[in-house]
C-alpha cells in the first residue's frame, strides 16, 4: 500500500486550492445560498475550463485521465472550501459513470457539457419506494421515488438504479422524459437537492447502462463523501485551532487551557483516522482489489469522527460558531451532511460486523 501522492494528485490539488482560494469568498457563498440550489455557476465553468471536471475521464472520451485518487484529491480541496459546486454527484458519479458503462449515444450526448461546466448530471441513489424497472417490447418503464438527489433542480440528466427482473441496472433519465417529475427540497446546509418521481416513465433501451455501473456508483459515491469529508474537517480544526490561539479569556489565549487542548488533540487524531481510511479504501479502488471493508471502514470514520470534530469545531468557538455570518457554521452543516449521507456511522459498521462475520 502506498500512501504518496501522485504527481497529478499534487497538481490537480493546487490548481484546485489556487482556484477555490480565490473564487469561493464569503460574498460568493452567500450569493450561491441565497438561491434554492446553493450553486455557484460561474465557478462551475471555471472548473470545467481549467480540466478538472474531466479527472478521471479518458483522455479519449474528452476527459483529462488520471483516475479516482485524483479525483478523490480535488474532493477534498471542495471539501476544505464547502464550494458550491456539484462535482461529486456530475463528474465523479455521473460522469464517470456515463464514461465506464455507457453506450456511445449517451456519452456524446452528456460528456461534453458535463465536462466543460456547461452542465449538470446526477445520481439519484437513495430509494424511498423501491424504483424498479419492467422491460417492454423496445424499451423500459420505471417507477419509483428517489429523494434528496443531489443537484436535483439543476441536472439536465439522472442516473437512477432500479431492480429489473434480472437483477439492478442503472438508467439515465431526463427532466424532459414523459412521467417525471422534479420537485426540490431544503437540506440543512442549503444543498440543492430534489426528488425524483417516476411514474412508469417510458425509456429508450440505449438509455440502460453496463449492470456493473450500480457497483461502481456505490463505491465512489461512499469514497467521495469520505473524501468530501476530510476537506471538510480538516479545515474546520485548522480554523478552531487558530480561533483558539487568538481568543483571549482570563488574560491567556483559550487554547492554553487543558480541556480546550484535549478536545483539539482528539480532534486531531479523528482527522488523522479520517484520512488513514480514506486513502487506504481509495488506493485499494484505485487497484481494483476488494474494498467493501475498506469503504465501510472509512465512511465510519467520516460518520462518528467527522461528528465530534464538528461539535468541537463548534464549541470551542461558542456562540460565534453557530452565527450565521461566520463561516464555521458552513463547516458544521457541512460534515453533518456528510456524516448521514448513504447511511451514518452506525449503519458501515454494521455492515463492516457482517462482512466480518462471514470471513472464512
């Protein structure tokens, strides 16, 4: 296992910072939220022509290559921004997705745009009904609810898995498809988010992609948030830890004091946990080897860790942390998203306790 960055890693993850550092400013998060999708479109371009929504595209298809440890490295420079830009749902699900299993008709009808910032794709994964999917004479009709799509009232396309009689296949699906219907929701932290009604909607058979793409969109959905989530973090402890040292009561800075010093150690090694398993899961995806486990593992990590560094990223601020005109709250909101996104701590390690439980 090897944990150094690639040199692409190192260059995707600087142009990102350099990107982000100078876009996402407290003006431009509070124009992306004063709006129902938390989008900032100018920014999204921007990402599109500077290549990284291509990350993890072949070259061949328009993208710039690499794979999903560059794309994991962009994710979390987002995550260290909380920008307001799709990209874990349209580049490295649906996109990528688009990319590994679809036919020729579907990637050059979304990857352009998709690529270029032009547009918005998503993955619609949770299931409030079970969505299923009955083959016709020329096609498919598919009917279920799916709700909290990320992206939902902005995405030209969906991806959406459903059980067939064959067993689950994803399936792309347009706003403009007959039997949809769009209909967005509040999220705590103002992500755009909708849901997603199907009602024996009709499909195309080209609409239907490789059955293995309902795998591939669990694993980097799973690792993605993980990744998300070590941003996140990371940069919520480095900006308590520099409020620690410049708060001054009782004549001394708060973090001289023993119980402010332990909660930010503690916070330290959670981001430390966050990041190991992150890797370790992202590494082992990137070689194509097993990584259930791995992924259960890390997105545990991301779930109970990523919980008590917010609320310590919270109560060492106070008051201030939970104002919102200060930029911590963004954090908090941030990492609790990520904590309950595809299922909380409790949910990965029960399904780590059964994938141990059946190891030879």
């Amino acid at each position: 296992m090897d944990f150094s960055m690639t040199e692409a890693q190192d260059a995707l993850s600087t142009v990102a910072g350099e990107i982000l550092a100078d876009q996402v400013t407290q003006e431009r998060l509070r124009a992306a939220e004063s709006g129902p999708d938390r989008f900032d479109r100018p920014l999204w371009n921007m990402l599109g022509a500077s290549g990284l929504l291509g990350a993890g595209i072949p070259e061949a298809l328009g993208g710039s290559g690499y794979g999903v440890l560059e794309q994991c490295s962009v994710l979390v420079a987002l995550g260290r921004a909380v920008a307001p830009v799709p990209y874990l749902a349209s580049t490295v699900l649906a996109a990528s997705a688009i990319a590994e299993f679809g036919g020729s008709i579907a990637r050059d009808r979304w990857l352009p745009g998709a690529l270029a910032g032009e547009t918005v794709l998503t993955a619609a994964l949770t299931d409030e009904t079970a969505s299923t999917a009955e083959p016709t004479g020329d096609g498919w009709l598919l009917t279920g609810t799916k709700t909290a799509v990320p992206a939902g009232g902005i995405a030209a396309a969906f991806l959406v898995p459903a059980d067939t009689p064959d067993g689950p296949r994803v399936f792309l699906v347009t706003p403009e498809d007959p039997r949809v219907s769009v209909r967005r929701q509040e999220t705590v932290d103002g992500a755009g988010t909708a849901q997603l009604e199907l009602s024996a909607t009709p499909l195309p058979a080209d609409r239907v992609l490789d059955p293995a793409a309902v795998e591939f969109l669990h694993t980097r959905a799973v690792l993605g948030w993980c990744a998300l989530q070590l941003g996140i973090t990371e940069r919520a402890l480095e900006l308590t830890a520099g409020y620690a040292r410049e708060r001054v009561q009782f004549g001394r800075p708060i973090g001289q004091f023993q119980a402010v010093a332990q909660r930010l150690a503690d916070a330290y090694v959670d981001v430390q946990g966050i990041r190991l398993t992150l890797w370790q899961a992202a590494w082992r995806v990137s070689e194509g080897l097993p990584s259930s486990e791995a992924l259960a593992t890390a997105k545990f990590w991301a779930a109970d860790a990523g919980h008590r560094v917010a609320h310590t990223a919270v109560h060492v601020h106070g008051g201030v942390g939970i104002d919102l005109d200060h930029r911590l709250q963004r954090y908090f909101v941030a990492a609790k998203h990520a904590e309950f996104a595809l299922g909380g701590a409790t949910a990965h390690l029960r399904a780590l306790g059964a994938a141990l439980v059946h190891r030879p």
